[in-house]
C-alpha cells in the first residue's frame, strides 16, 4: 500500500478542515489541538425576542458544526499518527484495511466487516 499517497490525501483533508473551523471558531491558546466557537456578536440593546432567538439559535448552529468538524479533523490526525506508527490500514481488530475502503475514507479506523459492528 502506498501510504504516501494516503498521507498527502489526509494532509489535504486536514488542511480544508482547519481552513473551515477558522472561519467560525479559533484555537484556544491553552490547548491549540482544541476548538472553540466564535461567539455571535450580541447587541445588548436588542429588545426583540425574536431577534435574539435567531442569534441563540445561530450560535447553537454554529457550535454543532464546529464540534463536527473538529471530530473529522481529530480522525484525521489519529490516522496520520497511524501513518507515523507504521499502523495505518490496521484495523481496530487486527485485520487489514481494503485499499478500496482506504480510498474511500483514508481516516477509517476499521475494515469494512468491524465498521458495521462500531
């Protein structure tokens, strides 16, 4: 298996992903492997309700995509550390990986036969 060209899909994906998180959230500085979500700007002289519950609603929004995407780019980074460990394409189990599944999901962690059972 060529894990190069699995390393290079992964650094691709990790790079998105990062580009996608700094537009809604920021590192935190204390422990930059972590996310957090920009806080909407909230004008405190809003009296309408309506208006504020569109902006609670937003930051909720907001919070989800950001918690998904940090929990892609984790997988991604666990399985560039797998690359590094010389274990990628290992599967959880011991088995190995199909290639087809790798191309498919180059973060996978699991064959196809353990996915269903995860």
């Amino acid at each position: 298996m060529d894990t190069n060209y699995f390393k290079t899909k992964l650094e691709e994906e990790k790079a998105k992903l990062e580009k996608e998180l700094s537009l809604i959230a920021h590192r935190d500085p204390q422990n930059p492997d972590d996310w957090k979500t920009d806080p909407e700007r909230l004008n405190v002289m809003v009296s309408d309700k309506n208006e504020l519950s569109d902006v609670f609603e937003e930051t909720t929004n907001k919070e989800a995509l950001e918690q998904e995407l940090e929990d892609s780019l984790n997988k991604i980074k666990d399985a560039l550390q797998r690359i590094e460990d010389g274990t990628y394409g290992v599967c959880k189990e011991g088995c190995k990986i199909e290639e087809a599944r790798l191309r498919a999901n180059p973060s996978a962690e699991t064959c196809i036969k353990h996915a269903e059972s995860v």
